[in-house]
C-alpha cells in the first residue's frame, strides 16, 4: 500500500463523513476500492441492499448496468459511476438484436405469444424493458435456476439474453433442452433458447487447465462461476454464483485445495492458502478494474462542490419497463 494510496483512503472517509452518500462496490472490484465500500456484495446483493439504503446518492463502483439497476429500481436516488465502464457481455445485446432474436425464433416457428424473455441482469436497461414489456423478468447467477422454473411454469419457451454459457448451464442442470440463435438449427425443440452472448473473462478457463490442476493436486476442489462453458462445468464440482462461491470455498476444510474459476480479484481475496486461480492467465475483468481509488475520490469531490459527475439517467418509458421486469424478479 502506498503513501498516496493511504492519503487518497483518509480523504475519501472524510469525504463520506461529510456527505450523504454510500459508497456501493462490486466484490470485482479492485481491492483498494473495494475496501472503501459502504454495502458489497455481488449483483443480486447490491441491487437489494441498495434499495434499502436512505442516502441521497449511492455512488456505485462497478459496471454500468448495475448502476442503472439502482437508478431504475429506486429513481428517487441520485446514482453516480467513479466509471461508467459497461460489462463487454451486456454491450453484446441491444434492442434491436433482441427484436432480431425474436424474430429468429418466429421464424423457426414458435409465436411471439408462446415466447418468455428472461434477460440476465448483466444487461442494459433497453433490453429489460423489452423483456418486461414481453412479460418476462430479470434473473442474476444466484437466482437463475429458480427464475427460469417459475417462467416455465406457463409453458412457454424461454428466451434468455445475453449469455449463453449461463442458459445452457442451467438448461443441463434442470436436464432441459437448450439451442442458440444463429448456432443450432433445432431453436423449435428446445426448451431455452438463448442468445449468443458471454462473458469474455468467463471464456478464459478451459478444461486443459482443469486437468492440469487435477494431475497437480490430486483431491483438488474445482469450483466455478455459471458464466463459463458448460463443458468447464460439465467437470467442474461445484458451480455457483458470486455470493455462492464465496459461501462453498468458505466452509471448505482448511487444508482442502480448490481452484477456482471466476474473477481474480475475487479469488485473491477468498482465502490465504489453498485457493489457487483456474487459469495459466489472469482472468481479471478489464471493466471492472477500470474504476481506481482516485476516480471515487474524484466523484465525491464532485458532489461536495455540488455538480456530481457521471449520473446515470434512465428515460422514464424504459425506466417503467426494465423495473416491471426487476419487479417480478424481486417478487421471487
Ligand atoms: P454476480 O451476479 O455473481 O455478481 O456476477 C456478476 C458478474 O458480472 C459476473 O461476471
Ligand atoms: Fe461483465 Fe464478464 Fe466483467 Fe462480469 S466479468 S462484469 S460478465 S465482462
């Protein structure tokens, strides 16, 4: 730890003790910063905890679609990004590539009426509204699973935006069919349907070094994030979200080995010994880290002379549609 990086930390506490703000932050995020946070968590966390805090602004250390989660769930907040740095997977998909997915599935002869939406909370507000207004609802990687049993309580084909690793792995979980978009030919057979979307950091682990670790440390855990291949899951043994990895590596015995498959500053920081990173690279999320302490000092200071930078702003039309579809969510 630095000087300078000691001195940014005092003033930005001082800071925080000065205004009404709370500083929210992705457990991605880069270690200094993640220190400085007021409510952590992982996506499905901080969408609650902050809409239950009572701040005037929330200044959100993450990628742009959550803050835009907050903004839409709680519009009476003022949300401020140190970043508006947005996750390469919900840049994949934007309105019209979702209309386009619905047409792709017409065309393979499911109505639009026989289609529900479910959209990974990894993406942008236009497309929650879309998803909302076609009667669907939002999920994150804790709640996947349960999301998509209640969609398809009404008998309808899933379609699930953007990432196709996280539909096919739940599909294979629940022992569904799955097809992607502009991949398989068979979309009027299965039961999800996802677009052909992923998580760019995900990608990065591969069976190779699965077998590498296994040959390595024989008895080695290997613990992952659904956001990786279903082949990566397919051998891993144990798949879970953010919140859930931490949980499962957390009640591990200490001399139990596990290498893991998901962001590396939050692999760096489960554990001090026995935890190793499931890849030869380092698979740190480039969006996520672009946030710096002094970008969140920046943005306080901004606030306290009183023209914060970087607010986010949702249009009232798309703010409506994307919070239906938080709603129903939420409601689970
Ligand atoms: P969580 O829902 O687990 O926080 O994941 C968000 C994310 O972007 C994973 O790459
Ligand atoms: Fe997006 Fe992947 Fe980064 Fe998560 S790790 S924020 S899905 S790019």
């Amino acid at each position: 730890m630095t000087d300078n990086t000691e001195e940014l930390k005092a003033k930005i506490r001082a800071l925080k003790e000065k205004l009404s703000v709370t500083v929210v932050a992705h457990f991605y995020q880069r270690d200094e910063v993640f220190d400085m946070g007021d409510i952590t968590g992982d996506s499905l966390e901080l969408a609650k905890k902050t809409m239950a805090d009572d701040s005037e602004f929330v200044v959100f250390c993450g990628v742009g679609f959550m803050g835009q989660s907050v903004k839409v769930l709680s519009p009476e907040k003022r949300v401020v990004m140190p970043k508006i740095a947005c996750c390469a997977m919900a840049r994949m998909i934007d309105s019209l590539y979702f209309d386009e997915s619905v047409k792709k599935m017409e065309e393979a002869g499911i109505a639009e009426t026989n289609i529900l939406p479910i959209t990974y909370i990894n993406s942008n507000a236009d497309v929650k509204a879309k998803v909302g207004k076609m009667g669907g609802m939002v999920c994150t990687s804790s709640n996947a699973k349960t999301i998509i049993e209640t969609a398809l309580e009404e008998g309808k084909k899933i379609l699930f935006v953007p990432d196709r690793c996280l539909g096919q792995n739940i599909a294979n979980m629940m022992g569904l069919k799955s097809a992607v978009i502009g991949i398989d030919d068979n979309l009027s057979d299965a039961d999800i349907i996802c677009y052909d979307g992923f998580c760019s950091v995900h990608q990065l682990f591969s069976v190779d070094d699965i077998r590498f670790y296994r040959k390595k440390y024989p008895g080695i855990l290997i613990a992952v994030h659904p956001e990786c291949d279903p082949a990566i899951v397919a051998e891993a043994d144990f798949t879970g979200s953010t919140s859930q990895l931490i949980k499962y590596i957390a009640e591990l015995p200490e001399d139990q080995k596990v290498a893991v498959g998901t962001e590396f500053n939050l692999v760096n920081r489960l554990r001090p010994k026995n935890t190793y990173v499931l890849s030869s690279t380092k698979p740190e999320c480039p969006t996520m880290n672009e946030t710096t302490l002094e970008d969140l000092y920046n943005t306080l200071k901004s606030i306290d002379e009183g023209e914060p930078i970087n607010e986010i702003h949702v249009d009232e039309e798309t703010r409506k549609w994307a919070k239906v579809a938080l709603d129903r969510m939420m409601a689970l």
